[in-house]
C-alpha cells in the first residue's frame, strides 16, 4: 500500500536561504525603506519588510537584485496595487 505524504503545516517557515537572502536585503539598504527613507527605529510601528520586485508566483528569485526594503506601509501599498 502507498503511504500519503505528510501534509505540510499551515504556516511552514521560509527557507534558511530565503531567510538568509532577506536579512542580507535590508542590511544593504541600510534597514531604511527605499522608497520613503525611513529607518527601523521602531520596529513595533514600522516593521521592515524584503520585498521581492519579481514575485515568487511570477518566477522571481531571492537574488540580492531581487529585493528591496520596504517599510510595512509601502509594502502593503505595493501588493494592494498589483
């Protein structure tokens, strides 16, 4: 009889290498949003997130060209304007 593969948790962490690739991201750019400017000085108000220009969905990689920082409100910006 063939055994099911385990079903993967619902909110599987990210790959080490992809975490990797982000943390690299924001510390390039100096943990400052590069569309506003802003710094992490609060990361309770304004978290800093690695954006990836090309989607992950699209073909996009986790390639240093790849990412930006974003602060948590141009992030949400730039996915409400899909």
């Amino acid at each position: 009889m063939a055994r099911k593969k385990p079903s993967k948790p619902k909110h599987q962490s990210e790959p080490k290498s992809r975490t990797e690739a982000k943390r690299e991201a924001k510390k390039r750019d100096f943990f400052r949003c590069q569309l506003l400017g802003f710094a992490n000085v609060d990361k309770h108000t304004r978290m800093m997130h690695a954006h990836h220009i090309i989607y992950l969905s699209q073909n996009g990689t986790d390639d240093p060209w790849n990412l930006i920082t974003l602060c948590d409100s141009c992030h949400r910006l730039v996915h409400s304007n899909k």
